[in-house]
C-alpha cells in the first residue's frame, strides 16, 4: 500500500487504458514527426504534422506542448504523454 501524499488526500492514478491511448497518442506523434530536425519547436512540429496530414488528435496533442525547444522526440514524447495522463487522471 502506498503512503498517503503530505495532505492526506489519496491521488488516483490514470488507468491503465488511459496509459495505453497516451503511449498510442505518442507512437502517432513519432510517425508523423521522423523527419524533424531536433531542436524543434511547437511551431515547427506543427507545421510538419499539418503538411503530413496528421489526424487532429495528433495536432492538438502538437499545440498542447510549451513553448520551448525540445531536443528530441522523447522529450516531446514525455511531454505529451504527460498531458494525456494528467487529463485522464480523476480527481
């Protein structure tokens, strides 16, 4: 059993399913994104998912990350599944 958190309250965890539509969510993202040249920003990440015809899912997953370079696409991958999970995760 996990201890509580400081507050006393217990935070949910996403489930599993949840986990599983994020890493699927990513997996899109890097298809659609082989052929960035890193450092990128969202901008440019944008951009390349719009010209490639990407799903909608994967624009607004796009327009979601801060602004700021990002290295890699694991760095954008762990951004965005971040964010997937954080939405899905009851409160």
């Amino acid at each position: 059993m996990k201890p509580a958190p400081a507050s006393g309250a217990m935070q949910a965890e996403p489930s599993d399913q949840a986990r599983a539509d994020a890493e699927a969510l990513a997996e899109r993202v890097r298809h659609i994104l082989e052929r960035v040249n890193w450092p990128a920003h969202p901008g440019t990440l944008i951009e390349t998912a719009e010209r490639s015809g990407a799903s909608r899912d994967v624009i607004d997953s796009l327009r979601r990350l801060p602004d700021e370079a990002f290295g890699s696409f694991y760095e954008v991958s762990a951004s965005i599944i971040a964010a997937q999970l954080r939405a899905h995760t009851p409160r």
